[in-house]
C-alpha cells in the first residue's frame, strides 16, 4: 500500500483487532413502497463481522437522516462477531444505536438467517462475508424484501454472476434498495471528473492505465486447532473459490473508476502473471498480474498488480486522451486529487483543472446516498453494475491463469462455479478446496491448464 496519507476505510475500522466471515440462504415476503417500521427506524443485520462489516456498520449509523440501529449479527467466528460488537459499542456515537443482545447474536454457516429473520420487510442487511456466499445471502434477503448494502466484489465467476444478475431483476420487481461497495462510484471528485471527460477536455480516451503494487499477500499452512473450512473462510483472499482471490478483491476498484471514465466495460482480456519466492507459502494467488483490457472501440486499459514486499509500490489510475491526461486516483482510493493535466505527464505545473471542492469519504457518501433513496422511496439498485465490475474484474484473472485471451461473453457465459454448494455449508463440511499430501492446494498454470476454471 501506498505510504500517502488517506482517509480512514472499513477496512481499517477494526485494523487490530478483525477480518472477514461468512454465511448461506432462502424465504419470502414482499416489501412495501416504503420503510414498516411506525417510528422510522431502519434496523440494521451484520452478516460478516470483520473489519469492512464492521466499518460498513458504523458508516450506516453515522448517516444523519433519520433513526438507524443495528440489531442483529451474524459470523462464522464468535470471537470476531464479539470484538465487531465492542468496537462499535465502546464508541460513543454508537453505543446507543447497537441494541444486540445474547439471543440476537447468531454463529454459523445458516447464522445469516437467523440474522435476517431478526428484520422486518423494508429493513437492511449487510453482506460483509466473503464473495463466494454473496449470492445465497442476497437470495434470502430478496425473499425476505429486505434492503441490501453488500460488499465488493459480488461474484468470481460466471455462473454467479448470472445468479446476481437475476436476483438484481427480482430486487427492483420487490422495489429494494441495493448498495454495491465500489465506493468510488460514490466520490464527488470523480463524477466531475468523469463528466469533463465525456464534455471532451482530455479529448478522446485512448489508453487507461491502473497500479495496485504493494506488499505480500501470502498464506502459510493450516494451523492446528481449525477445520479446512474455516482455515479457509478465514484466510479467503488465498482461495479463489472464496473471493476470486487477491485479483479480484484488490483490483476491482482500480479496473471499476477506470470503466467509470470510459463508461464502458471492455470486451476481452490477456494478461500475464507468475508466482515467485514462495517458500512455504500455499495460497492461489499470483505475486504479479500485467493485465490488458481492450474495449469495444479499440481502447485499451493496461492494469498491473503485484504483492511483493520490498519492490516499489504505487497505487494510481490514469485516463490518456488525445488532448490530455487524466488523474483518476493516487495513493489508495482518497477523495478530491482527481486532475486534469496539460499534455501527458502529470506535472502539477501544467494542471488544466483540479477538484477544489472539500473531500468527502466516500466510504460514508455511499451510504449516506443508499440511506436517502430508502428514506425518499427512489429507485436505487447497484447490483447489475456491481456484477459487472465483478465479471470484469474475473475477466483479468482468468486470462492471467490459464494463459488465454478471455472475452466478456466467455466469462459471462463459463460453466465453471467455484464452490456450486456454498449454500449448503455447514461447521461440519468438507471445504470445497483440498490441499494435496504436503499441504498445498491446486495453483493455475498457464499454458498447461487452460480450461476455464481459474
């Protein structure tokens, strides 16, 4: 990560104390045109109580529009769900505003619905689980008509992708409210930005290009005392089956603002990337992705990605025109530095234009927008557009692993689910990924196995 100082995340709400979580689904019930409850109160479930659950949580009760308490959670780990809870208790903005008690406090893979039912129609759950179990979890709220907040990326390969597509058409017939966490979507600075670039004053759009090189993302082998399952589930960025592995859950925001400029998602992929120095490391991930997206015009979006300690890091987005150079982002996902440059280097001597508007955080601007459409009963439902990114995002990764160019409609259309029964899991399952003899599971080669799988 970039040492340029930046606002405050989700992620790092819970920095020393948390991680991630997860969960499963199914029911009925639908929503009425506007929120149940006689006083007004949007009751919140948390389901997945890491860091990012945690910190979306505290981001819903700080919304200044109208009354908004947290009720129920829900987590695979109970020493997690109960540090979430004290975190956010222990500070007085929101000791008020967390009401769960003993028996709202649910652990296990179906403790998501237990979490759930704690709702009623027109409420608000909060995925913050690992990817692989958004789309059961979002099934169930659909049936229960509750609003959704659910956390980036929403799927990791097509067979996903097109569950989250069809349950984005069932949410807007129930009339629901759907944030997706791509939050830059939500940053003041790069709508103006964007809207510059489609008024024409960096010309047209002829190379985008996108880092996220920082440090190491490895996984060393299961400790003693923890089931394959929850080894994995805990340490999900490993495992592709999980979360699409570090590709998908790191780049996805660089690769989503890019297409943001764009406003297009690109029709192919190829990419290179490898493993190195791994020691006894046994995670699935790559240590370096170089990916290039070409969009339907002939533009392309060059994204490069690396977790390699002691190499140099850098964390940006830049939009080339034929008229000039767009900053998107520098230094992590921070509010206010977009930049409009003259020619195509960006030399703060030579700026055309700049966001002088205070920075906002987006991380809080996404829910207080999310909150206002409840509250006004208009439509809003990010859940396409967040499937895309996500099948973009999936896009790249495949190509890097099996050494293929991958289209739009390839991805879209693969048979290939990592996990097809994450919504049966249970404490006492199987993972849907096994290590071999000495301990390490099953990591692309590109080239040799180019089967759509990776």
């Amino acid at each position: 990560m970039s040492s340029t100082k930046r606002s405050s995340t989700r992620r790092e709400f819970l920095k020393n104390t948390g991680q991630i979580a997860t969960a499963s689904a199914l029911a009925g019930v639908v929503v009425p045109r506007v929120h149940a409850a006689e006083d007004n109160t949007i009751q919140l479930a948390l389901i997945g109580c890491g860091g990012r659950g945690t910190g979306a949580a505290a981001n819903a009760m700080s919304v200044n529009n109208g009354s908004i308490k947290l009720v129920a959670m829900a987590d695979v780990f109970p020493k997690r769900l109960e540090r979430s809870r004290k975190a956010l208790v222990k500070r007085e903005k929101y000791a008020k505003l967390v009401d769960v008690p003993s028996d709202r406090r649910f652990v296990g893979f179906d403790a998501y619905q237990k979490a759930m039912d704690c709702l009623r129609p027109g409420d608000m759950a909060i995925f913050a689980t690992p990817p692989a179990f958004r789309w059961s979890h979002f099934d169930y709220a659909v049936r229960k008509g509750l609003n959704v907040f659910m956390e980036k990326p929403v799927t990791v390969d097509g067979p996903t992708t097109r569950k989250m597509l069809a349950l984005a058409e069932q949410a807007d017939k129930k009339n629901l409210k759907v944030g997706v966490g791509l939050m830059c979507r939500h940053s003041r600075d790069r709508w103006e930005l964007r809207d510059r670039i489609k008024a024409g004053e960096i010309g047209d759009i002829i190379t985008m290009r996108a880092y996220r090189m920082g440090g190491s993302s490895f996984a060393g082998s299961k400790p003693e005392g923890i089931s394959e399952l929850l080894y994995q589930v805990k340490r999900f960025h490993s495992f592709l089956w999980a979360s699409g592995g570090c590709y998908s859950d790191f780049y996805i925001h660089n690769i989503d603002e890019c297409c943001m400029m764009k406003d297009a998602w690109p029709v192919q992929a190829q990419a290179l990337g490898g493993r190195h120095y791994r020691g006894d490391s046994v995670d699935q991930n790559f240590d370096n992705y170089s990916v290039e997206y070409t969009f339907a015009d002939g533009t392309k979006l060059f994204l490069d990605g690396r977790t390699m300690s002691g190499c140099h890091e850098r964390f940006a987005s830049y939009a080339h025109g034929t008229k000039g150079l767009a900053l998107i982002s520098i230094g992590g996902h921070s509010t206010g530095k977009c930049r409009i440059f003259q020619g195509q280097t960006p030399d703060n001597a030579k700026t055309a234009w700049k966001f002088s508007q205070p920075a906002k955080n987006h991380y809080q601007l996404e829910w207080d927008d999310l909150i206002e459409a409840i509250r006004q009963d208009t439509p809003y439902n990010e859940t396409k557009r967040g499937a895309e990114a996500s099948l973009v995002t999936s896009m790249g990764r495949m190509a890097a692993h099996t050494g293929q160019i991958i289209t739009y409609d390839e991805m879209l259309n693969c048979e290939h689910e990592f996990a097809p029964d994450v919504d049966k899991l249970t404490m006492d399952s199987p993972a849907p990924l096994l290590a071999d003899a000495s301990g390490k599971y099953p990591v692309p080669q590109p080239g040799i196995v180019t089967k759509r799988e990776y």
